[in-house]
C-alpha cells in the first residue's frame, strides 16, 4: 500500500505546483485573487470506524480556496479604470446574465455603455435629468456623449455687503437763470422791465409759488411754497396789462419820454408779439427788434420803479430787485444787413433774487425734511474794458444776507497802476465784499462771481459820449445771448446808463424724491418749462445716482448669455420710522442694459424694475422685506434688440417660479445680504442657468457616482456604480476573465453602494494589482517540488522493498 501512498502525495505535490503556477502565471492579471492549494490526510474507514492504530492512506486536495485579500492600487489616466479600495464586486451583465469581477478595466461601446474587455455591461443605478440617483433599480450604466441641452436662470442668489456708511446719492440738479441783463436808460422814467436782458427792460411780477414734491413714506405730497409776491421788490406804480393794446400804449408811453437818440421809437403789439420800431437803423448802429413773448394770456403785472433822474456815483435809493420772473422766449434782433435771434432758455424765476428763492427753499426743506437743497450764485463777464476815468464805473450787491443797503464799489479808483483789468480786480478784493470775486484770465476781460446769489448792479458813469463798457453773460448761464450779425461784440453799457445781472438757483434733490411743478411753462414757475411731473430717477449710465453696482451672467430658454446689473441706491433715512427698519435701500435690476420692470399703466413700455431692501439697526436683512423678488417683465434680445426666440415674460406672474420654467421670469434672492459699515463686498453670487454644452470628460468619485463635465462648465450626474458582497466569497465560482459567479456556498449576492455596510471605495483612474506575491510563490514552488520528489522516493523504497521481498 506504500506505493498507493506515495501516488497521493505526488498527485498532491502536483496540484500544488499548478495552483503556485497558475499564481506565477497571473501576477501581472488586473483583480486576479491568488488561488491556495489545500490538502487532507486519508485513512482507510469502515461503518464501525478506523482502527486505533491505522497508519493512513496518503493525502487527497480537499480544496483550490482562492485569497480575497486586498490587491496593490496602481493609478493610471483613464478615468474609467475602477479599484476597488475594499470588499465588494463589479457587477457586471452578458446579456442579463450577472457575473462578478474586482478587474477595473473599462470603456465604452458604440452606443455609450460601460463594458469590460469581455463586453460585458457594468451595472448601477441611473439618475434623472434632475441628477437624482434612483436606487433600487440595476440598469447598465451610459454615458450619453450629446450636447448638454440648455437651462434657463430661474433662480439668482446674491449675498452682498452694502456699505453702511454711504449716504444717498443727489440725482437731479435744476438750475434755474433767467440771464436776467436790465438796462436803465435815462432819463429816469415809468419804465416796464422786461429779462430780454437788450433794451427796454420789463417783467412780468409772480404771484405766490407752490411747488409739491412727493416723498416716499410720506402719507401725502408735501408742499413747497415760494412766497415771490414776499421777497418781491417792485416799484410803485404797478399795472395790471389786461390786454396786448394797454401793453402797446405803455410801451409807446414810455418810448416818448426817452428823447434823443429814441426819439420817433415805437411799439406796435400783436398777439404776443411787440414789434419795436426804432428809425434811423443802421449796421452796427441802432435797431429795430420784435419781442416775442409766449404764455402771455393777459392780467400780467407791469412792475414800474422810480430811478433817479441823473444816475450818480451811488445808486438810486429807490432802486428795486429787477423782477426775475420771466422769460419771453426770443428776440428777433433786424440790423440793417441781417438778422440774428436771441433765444433765452433760462428758466423764469420768482420776482425774487436767486439768494431769496434758495433759502425759501433751504428753510422749508429743514421743516419738512423735503430732501432737497439750493444755492444761489450770480455771475458775470465783463469785455472790452477799456480806459475809464476814477469813478465812472461803480459795482453794487448786497451783502451775504441780501439785507441792508447794497454795497457800492467804485471801480478803478483814482490813483491805480497796472492794467485796467487788474486795477478793477484789485478793486473789488480790497473792498472785501463778502462772496465778491474777480478774476481776469483774458485780457480785456474780467470775470465776477457773487456767491450769495445777490443780484449785481454795474453803472457806467461816463459823461456823454465816454467809452462803452461790454457785457457778456458767462457760458455757465442756462441761456445763451447773442448779438446783431455786424456788430459781433458783446451787450454794450453805454455811459449814463446801468446794469443789473440776476443771478441763478441751483436746486439739488435727493434720491426718490418728485417734483410736481404747477402750471409748468408759465408765468410765476420759477421752474420754467420743467415738466408738469419731474422725476428725478435713477439713471444707470450716471454713476453719480447710485452707490455701487454688481452684474451676473444669466441665460435665457434658448442658452444665450445676458447680463443682468444690479445697481443699489442708498434711499433717504425717515425721521417717521420708529421700527428700526429705517436703513432702506433700492435695488435696480437691468438686463443688458434695458428695463425689465412692468409697465406703467396705459403702456406697453417695460419700466424700471426697482425693490425695496430694508435693514434693521444690527445691519442685517428686515424678514419682512428680504425677498425673494420677482422679475416678470425680461424678453430676450439679441445683440440688435430684436427678440431672440426664448422664452418671454409672463408679466404680472407670481412666485415661485414653475418647473420647467414656462415664461422668462425668475428671482433673486437676496439672503443673507447685510448693510454694515464696511466697503461694499460681493461675497457670493449664484444663478442656476446655463448654455448648452459638449461633452469634455467624466469624473467618478469614491462613492460610485459618474459625473460627466460639459464645455459650458456643468456637470451632471449619470449614475452611480452598484458593488455586490457575498457571505462566503470563497464559495464563489470562477469564470475566467477575473470573473465569479454566484454559488449555493457563496450565497445571494450583497447588492449596495460603495462605502456603504461592508463594501469598499471606488478610485477612478486606478486598477487593482493581482494580490500573488511572487517570492512567496516561488517558496511554495520549491517546498511542492520537495514534496514531489519524497514521495517519489516513497515509491522507489516501496519498490525497493518488494524487490527484495520477491528475491528471496
């Protein structure tokens, strides 16, 4: 029997060397498991069991037991070799027949799937067009390499700091100048004064003013009254013109009583019109001029005031503040070779000067926190200034308060040296009248600047027949004044006469503030021709009427880019609020430069998408007024402007914001946005749109998840890769290929996710080595040759043995 014992230890030595072989042979084989060759001693048994003193029958190969231990990882750059860091299978499908294998080694077909170098598909669970994965359910996982089709913004998120320190921003500036120019001719008689500024000065007085603005979170529009008729200072001997024929006969009135060199001088007035007849007209000498005047409908006041009869080196005492009150609209200027037109764009002021009107103004605003300011200032250009003797020329204004008698300054007094320019500058900064500067910057010309808004009086007290001194309005003037074709210099004063220059109101109004300025265009507006209802809006190309600004690029239905700018406007603080929500701002949404707001009642027209931010006293967002805020009124433009074909707005819609989207709207959320004492900060700004997008590369990550990256930025979820554990791996059967199958000892397959119960990891780009280690094998590959030759040489004894049995 010792010859059947030592055939079992050879059959046993060789599967030993073919199980170490078979390990030699697959070292380099991705996922291959080691194999294990196991053995059990052989006793000869019966049914009343084995002899105490059997010597045994050999060894037999109880088991190939295969070693599920972890492989090396090597890494490599495909993103579709897989690893398994841990227990757990591939499952892989032929045809819906599953197998099992720890091999990585992927790609895919014609059509998208995942397979292995057998073709067999990897299984996991997909994920809808949202990304969702769906559990429960093994499909073959693909990969759809089409364009990624577009998404609509639906939603922005911005969370911003608004810098608290900021203040509101002025956004409409109105100034209003009537150029006012009076000429005083003597001799000194009723005269009517008009703003022509050329001539024959006239005006028509005001009534009191009322200008309403509308304030946000008042209850009502507050008024604000300018009291002309109480700041006026016309003369005695007012008139009431009832009609244009009483106008005439005052003129003509007048006229008669300035002889020579008016003398035959007519007024001839139709309609509006006041046709001025003067004989003898020349080029470059005396004219004849139309006045028209417009908005004239009768009951207009003709201001008379006593001037004295000779004009001395003072002023009259009864002079009074020229009425500022009017502008006539043009003067047809007829010289003997050509006609020009002066054209006044002035606005017409109260019978008031510019200082009186802006602390009406000032004074009204304090009281009723209007949110709007004035300044006054009045300026003028002297030319041509020429060689006067001490004395003739003499400057008066009053002081800063606009009270009191004026102050006289005699210009180029006796005794100067240096240029006439300069002894006339010298003159007026040694008289230290406050708000009184002059500068000359050209020769021949002077500049003068009064900044309390007095009116400026200039006399030329030349005898007879002495130098002309020119005007010329400064270009800072709202009007422009023009001269006769042929005589190309500036408004003359001629000697014996006087001068007096209005001055001009500067009116700033704060953010969200409106004007409603009555009877616009007519006589006692002191804003002139200012529309009927001024706005002072935000502008976005003026940088000046809001804070700070911030765009985004968003996409329509079709997945065009626009830009969306939101622009912030810090509002006015109210006095009236007392809930610690005073901190108000106004976000202004454009698109690509266009308003995306609804439109006003009556229009079609999209108006300024405007929303309320409020703030509490710790900077952060009022619950109450922190959105979402909807934008119901975009329609997509190409870059012409016209409509592009997206999606448009569904105006007057509502939140939230339906899905799919079904019209252009969306919103912006704002949350988590503070107004705190620091520069304005964009700490995050989302939107959830995109355009459409090639497919560039994929990304798996350790729990299974396929993302595939687009061109446009985007990724998007495929699915996610299913793993299978088994109770008793051993028990599984193998296949070839690195593949198992399922057996009665192995038991159902464990079907999970990566990193969950027992399974492993997945490394993208990595494989699983073979876990044989080949020294080891080689060991083992000498200790089953050993094995082999003892129980070959068990044989030969036996052998051996026998011979000398049978030789005896």
């Amino acid at each position: 029997m010792s010859f059947n014992i030592g055939l079992t230890g050879i059959r046993a030595a060789d599967s030993d060397l073919r199980v170490t072989g078979n390990n030699i042979a697959n070292a380099s084989t991705t996922g291959f498991k080691r194999s294990r060759a196991e053995f059990g001693d052989v006793y000869a048994s019966s049914i009343v069991g084995t002899a105490a003193n059997a010597t045994g029958s050999g060894v037999s190969l109880t088991d190939v037991a295969q070693q599920f231990t972890q492989g090396n990882i090597s890494f490599t750059d495909n993103s579709l070799d897989l690893a398994i860091n841990g227990s757990g299978f591939f499952i892989m499908s032929d045809n819906g027949d599953p197998s099992y294998s720890r091999a990585g080694m992927f790609s895919t077909d014609n059509q998208g799937f995942i397979v292995n170098n057998s073709g067999f598909n990897l299984q996991g669970f997909a994920a809808d067009a949202d990304g969702n994965i769906i559990n429960g359910v093994l499909t073959d996982l693909q990969i759809q390499a089409g364009n990624q089709a577009p998404q609509q913004t639906s939603e922005v998120n911005s969370e911003l700091n608004l810098d608290a320190t900021e203040t509101a921003p002025v956004e409409l500036v109105s100034t209003t100048n009537g150029s006012q120019v009076l000429l005083a001719s003597t001799p000194a008689a009723p005269v009517t004064r008009m703003t022509t500024g050329f001539g024959l000065p006239t005006s028509f007085a005001a009534d009191e003013v009322a200008v309403t603005f509308a304030i946000p979170g008042f209850a009502a529009p507050a008024p604000l009254n300018v009291d002309a008729a109480s700041v006026s200072a016309v003369g005695n001997g007012d008139a009431v013109i009832d009609d244009a024929a009483e106008l005439g006969a005052l003129l003509n009135n007048y006229f008669g009583g300035l002889g020579a060199p008016y003398d035959g001088l007519s007024a001839t007035v139709t309609g509006s019109t006041i046709d001025i007849d003067l004989p003898g007209a020349t080029a470059g000498g005396n004219t004849n001029f139309s006045v028209t005047l417009s908005n004239i409908t009768g009951n207009g006041i003709a201001a008379f005031a006593a001037v004295a009869p000779n004009i001395t080196s003072g002023l009259s005492s009864a002079y009074q503040a020229p009425d500022n009150s009017y502008n006539p609209g043009e003067i047809n200027i007829i010289t003997a070779t050509s006609t020009r037109t002066i054209d006044f764009t002035s606005s017409p002021g109260a019978n008031a000067t510019a200082r009186q009107i802006a602390e009406e103004i000032n004074i009204q605003d304090q009281t009723l926190n209007l949110g709007i300011a004035a300044s006054a200032r009045t300026s003028m250009r002297l030319s041509s200034v020429g060689a006067f003797n001490p004395g003739e020329l003499v400057l008066a204004l009053k002081g800063a308060d606009g009270a009191g008698a004026a102050n006289f300054l005699v210009l180029n007094p006796a005794g100067g040296t240096g240029t006439i320019e300069q002894q006339i500058i010298n003159a007026i900064a040694g008289a230290n009248i406050p708000g009184l500067s002059a500068v000359s910057s050209t020769p021949g010309e002077i500049d003068i600047v009064a900044l309390n808004g007095e009116d400026i009086i200039i006399q030329n007290n030349a005898a007879g027949g002495g130098a002309t001194l020119d005007y010329v309005g400064l270009t800072d003037f709202g009007g422009t004044l023009g001269v006769p074709a042929t005589s190309p210099g500036p408004l003359s004063l001629n000697p014996g006469t006087e001068m007096v220059i209005g001055g001009e109101v500067d009116i700033t109004v704060n953010d969200g503030v409106n004007i409603a300025a009555n009877n616009a265009g007519t006589p006692g507006n002191i804003w002139g021709t200012l529309p009927g209802n001024s706005s002072n809006t935000f502008d976005p190309v003026d940088p000046e009427t809001y804070n700070s600004a911030t765009s985004v690029t968003i996409y329509d239905s079709l997945g065009n880019s626009h830009i969306m700018t939101q622009y912030f406007v810090k509002e006015r603080t109210d006095p009236t609020n007392t809930a610690g929500t005073s901190n108000t701002w106004s976000m202004y949404v454009l698109i690509d430069g266009q308003n995306v707001g609804n439109p006003p009642a009556g229009s079609t027209v999209p108006g300024l998408a405007q929303y309320q931010m409020q703030f509490t006293s710790d900077g952060s967002l009022d619950p109450a007024n922190d959105g979402p805020f909807l934008v119901s009124n975009w329609t997509p433009l190409d870059s012409a402007g016209n409509f592009n074909g997206a999606l448009g707005p569904n105006t007057g819609g509502a939140l939230p914001i339906l899905t799919p989207p079904t019209s252009s709207n969306f919103e912006i959320d704002i949350f988590g946005t503070t107004q705190f004492g620091s520069d304005f900060a964009v700490n995050d700004v989302e939107q959830d749109g995109f355009t459409t997008g090639r497919l560039t590369g994929l990304n798996i990550d350790d729990s299974g998840i396929i993302f595939a990256r687009f061109t446009n930025g985007q990724a998007q979820t495929l699915g996610q890769i299913a793993l299978a554990g088994f109770t008793n791996e051993q028990g599984m059967q193998p296949q070839g290929d690195t593949a198992w199958t399922e057996t009665f000892e192995s038991g159902p397959p464990l079907i999970g996710l990566p990193q969950t119960a027992a399974l492993g990891l997945i490394q993208s780009g990595s494989l699983e080595e073979s876990n044989v280690d080949i020294s080891e094998e080689l060991v083992n590959l000498i200790i089953a040759q050993r094995n082999y030759q003892s129980n070959a040489k068990t044989i030969e004894t036996a052998d051996q043995v026998t011979q000398t049995i049978l030789n005896i």
